[in-house]
C-alpha cells in the first residue's frame, strides 16, 4: 500500500515554508543541508517513505532560502534555528524525534539543546556541528567549504559537485543531477550569494555534555569535507552517543547507505530511552 506524500505550504515566522508530511506515529522531523541544490525532496528522496512506512509521521520541509520556501532577509544559520522552532509551533507537534543532514544536524543539535520536547536527535555527516579538529581536518575542511561557496549554476557544473557529494556513483543518475540543479537557481542562488557574508553559527562543542536525549551519529568514511576524525570527537562530547561509521560512503549518508540509513534510524528511536 502506497502512502500519498503530502506537499503544502504553511507559514512559519512570517515566512511561506514548503512543506511535505506522511505517515502517522510518533513525528520525525527532517532537516536537509545547506549545499547548492539542498531541499526536503531531494536530501531526503530516499527517506521519506520508507520512514513513514516504519510507523512515523515524516515532516520534511525546505529552510528558507531553499527549495520551494521563501528567501528571507536574514541568511544566518541563526535565523534558521528560529525559523526551525516557528515551524514546529505551526504544526503543533508536540514531542518529536529530530534528523539533521550536514548543517541540519547543527540546527537539530540546537533543537535537541534548546526543546525539552525533542526525544531522539540523529545526524548525518556536520562539519557546523562538529569540533574543528586537527590542522589537516581545518585544511580539508576549508577546501570543501571553498568550493561549495563558489558554485554557479550549471548542468555540469552540478554534476561534478554531486559526484562529490555521493561515493557510489550509480546513485549519480541524470533525474538527481537535475533535480538538485533546478534546486540551485534562480532565487536560491541568489540565497546562496547572500549566504556568503550572513554571520557563522554559534559554536555549541562544549555545550553537548549537556544533552540529554538519545542520539545517534551516522558518519561517511569517504566524506571530502568533513573528516572521520571530527566525527569521533563529535561522538566524545555527547553523553551516551551511538557512533555508526560506513565505508564507501561520502557525504550524504542517508544517500549511499539508504536502506542501512533508515533501518539504524527506525531501530534507534524505536529502541528504549538511553539512561542519563
């Protein structure tokens, strides 16, 4: 039995956010990155359903700034922390678990930190949310960051940046090439310019031994941005963390490793409360 995926647009703080939601159960909200081409349907193509599928109801929604919502006037991660607690009061949920891909992981972490109503919190590859790391971590880290920063719309030029992204190459097909390019244009790109002098996020490294809530982080051997080496000291700081590492695996974890993605997820916040 196939479950029709909702498409809708709400407004959450003043701006018109896309909206996709399915399911029933306990909520599961999805947070997709913040790389040229990011949004709900395409950082979480291969997700949703099968999530939805285990017993939750998926929301997964487009950050201002990308896919189909609204740009704003302020680009700071910031802002999008704000905007991510607007829209879990406009859809009055109440607990929830939380599922961050790269930058979303840093905004999931600050949901985990800041909303006692969040119960599990699970991140994909985050070098926002991760600690610096060594010299060479810095340096790799820097280089990703560089070229993210000066993508320009094109076919090919997408194309280069998604064999980047995903370690398995068949996944690499034209419909994704496409579909995350027309994700990239027009007033996303000019989001993305804006980005670039929007203020950086907050650091919260030595915040994490505060949280309280089960998480579980799911990191890429083969990543080119952010190294494994982050991922561990990331692991470190969070009291009680599960730390799950895939070869053959880049940057969008729940993109090479789907099926084994979204088993650890559905297991995870399935399985009982960690204790404090």
């Amino acid at each position: 039995m196939t479950t029709t995926i909702k498409k809708e647009y709400i407004q959450a703080g003043g701006i018109k956010t896309f909206l996709v939601s399915v399911g029933t159960g306990d909520p599961l909200l999805l947070i997709h990155g913040a790389s040229p081409g990011a949004s709900s349907l395409v950082n979480w193509k291969l997700n949703i359903e099968p999530l939805a599928a285990a017993g939750f109801t998926v929301y997964a929604y487009d950050q201002p700034g990308f896919g189909f919502t609204d740009n704003p006037s302020d680009h700071s991660i910031e802002y999008r922390v704000a905007h991510a607690k607007a829209l879990i009061s406009a859809l009055k949920i109440d607990r929830f678990h939380v599922v961050g891909n790269s930058v979303g992981g840093y905004i999931a972490a600050r949901l985990a930190l800041e909303d006692n109503r969040v119960k599990t919190f699970v991140t994909t590859t985050s070098g926002s949310l991760s600690p610096q790391g060594s010299a060479e971590s810095q340096s790799i880290a820097k280089k990703h960051s560089e070229d993210l920063r000066e993508y320009e719309p094109s076919f090919e030029n997408m194309r280069k940046l998604t064999f980047g992204t995903i370690f398995n190459k068949h996944l690499v097909t034209e419909e994704l090439i496409r579909e995350r390019y027309e994700m990239s244009i027009g007033k996303n790109y000019e989001a993305q310019l804006q980005r670039r002098n929007a203020a950086r996020q907050r650091p919260v490294y030595d915040e994490l031994a505060q949280l309280r809530v089960k998480t579980l982080l799911l990191w890429g051997n083969n990543d080119r941005g952010v190294t494994v080496e982050r991922g561990l000291e990331l692991f470190r700081r969070i009291p009680g963390a599960e730390f799950h590492l895939f070869d053959r695996c880049a940057h969008w974890v729940q993109w090479d490793q789907a099926d084994r993605f979204n088993r650890l997820v559905i297991d995870f916040i399935g399985s009982p409360s960690s204790p404090e």
